[in-house]
C-alpha cells in the first residue's frame, strides 16, 4: 500500500497509530513500514503527513 493507504490506516487504528510513534521514536520506521505492507519509503510517508496534517 502506498504513503495515503497507509496513513488513513494509521488514523483509523489506534493500535497501529501507537505502534507508528513507537517506530518513530525508536528510529525503526523503515522496518515498520516494510513489515505492515506499506511500499512507501519512511522519507516519503513522513512528507505526505505533513503535506495532509
């Protein structure tokens, strides 16, 4: 799934969300992303949230 897919997938799930903060605060998004289906590389699923927060 893509950098959108994902991130309306994050908002739609608590637990997913937390998960999400938790890969980011401990510098593992790459590996997160990959091992939830996302195609998006962590540089772009961080500019699409911020292009759409």
């Amino acid at each position: 799934m893509n950098a959108e897919e994902f991130y309306k997938r994050i908002l739609s799930d608590p637990a997913l969300g937390a998960a999400f903060e938790e890969a980011i605060d401990s510098g593992s998004l790459s590996d997160f992303l990959s091992a939830n289906g996302c195609t998006a590389s962590a540089d772009e699923l961080t500019a699409y949230i911020a292009e759409h927060s």
